[in-house]
C-alpha cells in the first residue's frame, strides 16, 4: 500500500545510536514514495509516550 501524495512525509526519528525508532521502520509515512515535486515533507512529531502519533502502519 502507497500513501496518497497529499499526505505528508517524513524521513523518521534517529535514536542517539543512529537507527531509526520502532515506529519509523514499517510507517508509511517514511517508506511511500513521494511526488518527484513539491512532495510535503514534516520533521518527526514529538513521541506520545513511546509511540509516534503520525505513525500509519503498513
């Protein structure tokens, strides 16, 4: 499954050890392909306890 491109990006959230956080790996969010133009990107949303609330689960 591919996100529309009126849904924005993000390139995830690095933990001090340079890997992503659990929620960044699978979510559609970082791993859809955007418009090759004008894709929407946003920086990573503070975490909700330790789970990310844009995460969409793939």
């Amino acid at each position: 499954m591919t996100l529309p491109y009126d849904y924005s990006r993000c390139t995830g959230r690095l933990l001090p050890d340079s890997t992503l956080h659990a929620d960044c790996i699978n979510c559609l969010r970082r791993t859809s392909p955007g418009r090759p133009e004008y894709q929407v990107y946003t920086l990573a949303p503070p975490l909700a306890g330790e789970r990310c609330p844009s995460r969409i689960e793939s």
